[in-house]
C-alpha cells in the first residue's frame, strides 16, 4: 500500500486480523442500525408547517400532503427564501447533519426522487472537504498563536476526532478512513474524516478519493434506510 504518510508501517503495527475485520463489520451494522432508528424522528422537531412549503411543485404535491413536519433548521432556511435544492445541499456541509441529515429531508420532507436526494446531498457533502484539508492546518496554527481560546478550541476539536477514529485509520490506513466516513454515525462522516486526514498526515490527493468512496458509500446506506426504515422501525416497535 502507498506510503500515506501515516507510518503505520514504520511503527511495526501488526496485520489486520480476521477479529478486527469482523469488528468493524459489527460497528458497521450497529451504525446502520442506529440510523434506522433514528429516520422517523429526524424531520419531527417541528410543530408547524412553514409557508415557504408553497414552492413545491405539482409533482410533489402529493408526497406534502403527508409529509412530516420539518425541523427548525429546515424551516430556518426556507425563511431565507430557498428552494428545496437549496435547503438539501446546504444542511448536506453541515457538519452536525452532512447527508445523513439531508438526504431524509429531501426524501420524506420535499418529496424527491431519492437518485436526486443522493446526488444534492453528495454534493453538498463534499463541498467543504477540501478547504478543510488544505486550510485547517495554516488557520489553526495562525488562530492558535494568538489566542489561548482558540489554541484550547482547536486541541478540543482535534482530541475528539483522533478518538473517534485515529486507531481505525492508523490500523487499516487508507481503507480505514474510507470505512471511517461510510460509517453514518453522528460522530463520524467526511468532517471528522478531514480533520483525521489532517492529523494523520495524509495528503490531499490521498485522502480526498478515500472520503469520496466513503461519502459515496454513506449516502447508499442512509437513502436505503430512508426508504425503508419507516416500515421496519414501525415493525419492530409492534413486535
């Protein structure tokens, strides 16, 4: 494998045993898991339906008939006069939410298509990846010298993210930050996976293909569960 800069191999850390490939199975299935559970109450923040909701088109006028109500966030947006498109992409860079946030939204919320969820949501996903892997060093050490509270907000920010999965990518090197960013869990995604990737020392030209796949991947999990978690959420709950 390419020399990532992470020097796994350096170190001497042994092979990826058969243990820690059904491990990162297990926490795979756990992610798809908790994201099943949580499709129903994504879009359920709400108490009224916003009078942006106008803009919908005829085609999708019958999923507003009985769609969820939206979040604060959802509605927020569409207070600044957005469209649907608009309001997808952007809850997509969020780091809180990314795709796994917004590809419900759009699916169970305006109606899409789920190919047009996916393909907003991507985008919206990778939009900020690769500024934050080229500029998160340069603007940490420059806010870091100046200010004791950015100094402490960056160790925070940093500390946490190699928590979350600095032993995955130092492990499994490339393939553990693809798997890393595919795993939809609130703490994981193309965020954390670019401050991992600068923290590792992987290039850009390197880390970028790696949280492409994992993006890529990320969104087929959640537009699955989206489109059938209601159903099988109601089913375990009646069973």
């Amino acid at each position: 494998m390419a020399d990532l800069g992470i020097g796994a191999k350096r170190r001497g850390l042994p092979a990826p045993s058969t243990g820690g490939s059904r491990g990162l199975l297990l926490l795979c299935a756990v992610a798809v898991c908790v994201a099943l559970a949580q499709v129903p109450a994504v879009l359920s923040a709400g108490t009224t339906q916003p009078a942006g909701t106008a803009r919908m088109t005829a085609s999708t006028a019958p999923a507003a008939a009985a769609r969820p109500e939206p979040s604060r966030i959802v509605r927020w947006l569409e207070r600044q006069d957005l469209g649907p498109s608009a309001v997808v992409v952007i809850i997509a860079t969020l780091p809180i939410f990314e795709l796994r946030g917004s590809i419900p939204v759009a699916i169970l919320y305006y109606g899409m298509p789920w190919w047009q969820a996916y393909i907003l949501s991507v985008v919206g996903n990778l939009l900020p990846i690769i500024p934050i892997i080229l500029l998160i060093g340069p603007v940490s050490n420059f806010l870091m010298k100046r200010s004791r509270l950015w100094r402490r907000f960056f160790n925070w920010v940093f500390e946490r993210s190699r928590r979350r999965g600095g032993d995955l990518i130092e492990k499994y090197e490339a393939i553990g930050l693809a798997i890393f960013v595919a795993i939809p869990l609130p703490v994981t995604g193309a965020w954390t996976g670019s401050m991992l990737a600068f923290l590792m020392r992987i290039r850009a030209r390197r880390a970028f293909p790696c949280i492409l796949a994992g993006v890529l991947t990320a969104g087929v999990v959640v537009t699955l569960v989206t489109l059938f978690g209601r159903e099988t959420f109601r089913f375990l709950i009646k069973g």
